[in-house]
C-alpha cells in the first residue's frame, strides 16, 4: 500500500496547481519524517518549503535539492493553526512569499510523525476572528525580527509557564523612548545599569531572565534593535481601551492602550490560557496559541 503521507503531499501538490498556489508549506517534525522525505522520491520539490522545528539537531544544508527552502520553527507544541500562522510570518520575513500570496500546508499533529491535515490559504484576505491574522504592518516594522524574537519568548511562557505554573506578561517592542514615557516602574529594573551589549535578547542568558522576570507584575521593554531596556514597568494605558474591548484583562486592555498611544508593538501571554496575542495600532493583529496541556508539571 502506497504511504499515506506521499499520498496527501502529492495531492497537496494537485491542489497548488488547481488554486494557482504559490508554494506549499510541508510541516516536518521529527528526524525519522525528514530521513523519510529526503528518501520519498516526491516529485516537484521546486513549490515545497520544509517547516522544521528549532531543535531537532540536523544539517539542514543536505535539504537544498529536496525542497526551495528550510524555515526553522519554534519548537513548542502549538495548535495547528498556530503553527502555520507562525510559519508565515518567517516566510515572509526571510522573502519566501508575500503578504498577498496563496499557500497549500500540509501538518499532522504537533510533534508527531505522520500528516493529516491539508489547508489552503489567500494571505491576501483577512482570516476570520477566531484566528485574527494581519500582521502586513508589522512585517514591515523595523522591529521585525525583534518582535519574532519575542514571540518565540512569549510561546515559550505559554506552553510552559514556569516552574510549572502558568504565567501572563506583556512584552512591548519599539518606540522606546515614549513607552518608557507612558510607563513607570513598578519593581526593581533588573536590567538597569548593565551594558547594551549584555542586553540583547538574542543571549541566552537575557531569554532565561527576561523568563524569570515574566513571573514578576508588569512589562518588559525591548528597543527596536533587541535591547532589554526594563521588566516590571507598568503601563500607564490601560484607560485608554475602547468599549469594544472592555472584556479584555488587564494586560491586554494595557497592551492595547500602549499600542495606540505609541508606534510600539505589544505581546500578551494570557495567564489562564497560555494564549500570546499581538497588538499594534490598538488592535489585534494575531494571536498564536500553544498546547498548555504540555506545560511542565
């Protein structure tokens, strides 16, 4: 019997050329799933981006013939539709496709080794509000690849929380200088005094702390270019939340408020469900939601 998974890509692939797709996104997992599809002898590899998770140790130089290009992923348990939103937006980031391109996925569960799901998408259109998905602004952000940075931060505080426990905070990226002046600190900085250099949040040692801190109330405030300024900074914006929004808890009715006072771009973890939203301009543009059930315990 011919293999599921080469079953569903190569009707994937059907499926491309009949909706004038551009490219399809193939979701691998595991190392045994990449050894499978080097070794798969699927054709037209020209259309297909490999979605990889960050850390599976693999040479990704040895994809070249297999696919047109690797995106490294975050490599948390998020819901399917998470997962895909998130490949999208290094998609575009790294100019694998535009903000109006159509695009075929092809998933099966999180960290899983088999495919079920095929998807079709028009970036062009806007996704429904169970999955908000506008993220055309921030894409050209200056702050982009800070913001992604991030993300992975924030869906990491999600799906774990820490120490076990769940935990919410809001990141606030770029416009530094008006956030800081919309805000005031409401703990201790700990980051105050220490060289930008040792600042940035790409160090490893900056993530885990930035984590640490999550725990503690209040924001923590990135520069456009990555720097750490402060954690603990309360926002001083919550006030400025519309009617629409008067559901929202605090951290995301402040998130809200700083976005629309400023040009920063804000990031939620929702404390009771894992949930990370981005804001700009006062409004969502995204949310992304990992697997809290997999949250160590």
């Amino acid at each position: 019997m011919k293999d599921q998974r080469k079953i569903i890509i190569e009707n994937a692939l059907r499926f491309l050329k009949e909706t004038g797709s551009q490219k399809l996104f193939l979701f691998l997992n595991t190392i045994p799933e990449c050894r499978w599809w080097l070794k798969s002898g699927i054709a037209e590899r020209e259309h297909i981006i490999l979605v990889i998770p960050k850390n599976l140790n693999l040479n990704t130089r040895g994809f070249k013939c297999s696919c047109s290009a690797v995106i490294r992923s975050w490599a948390g348990n998020q819901t399917r539709f998470s997962r895909i939103k998130y490949a999208f937006l290094h998609g575009v980031m790294q100019g694998m496709i535009n903000t109006d391109s159509k695009v075929v996925c092809v998933l099966g569960p999180s960290g899983k080794s088999h495919l079920d799901t095929v998807t079709i998408h028009d970036l062009s259109l806007s996704w429904s509000e169970e999955f908000p998905f506008d993220v055309r602004g921030i894409i050209k952000n200056r702050a982009f690849h800070t913001i992604m940075a991030a993300v992975d931060i924030a869906l990491d505080i999600g799906a774990l929380g820490r120490e076990g426990k769940s935990v919410g905070t809001i990141f606030v990226i770029g416009d530094t200088e008006k956030v800081l002046r919309s805000s005031h600190q409401a703990v201790f900085n700990a980051f105050k005094g220490y060289p930008r250099k040792e600042r940035l949040i790409s160090l490893p040692e900056v993530v885990e702390s930035i984590k640490e801190l999550a725990k503690l109330d209040g924001a923590v405030i990135i520069s456009e270019n990555g720097i750490v300024e402060a954690a603990g900074r309360h926002l001083d914006a919550g006030g400025a939340a519309t009617r629409k929004f008067r559901g929202l808890g605090a951290r995301h009715r402040a998130a809200m408020g700083i976005t629309r006072m400023t040009k920063a771009v804000a990031i939620v973890v929702s404390e009771s469900t894992g949930k990370v939203t981005i804001f700009e301009n006062g409004k969502i543009i995204s949310t992304l939601e990992p697997l809290i059930s997999r949250r160590l315990v």
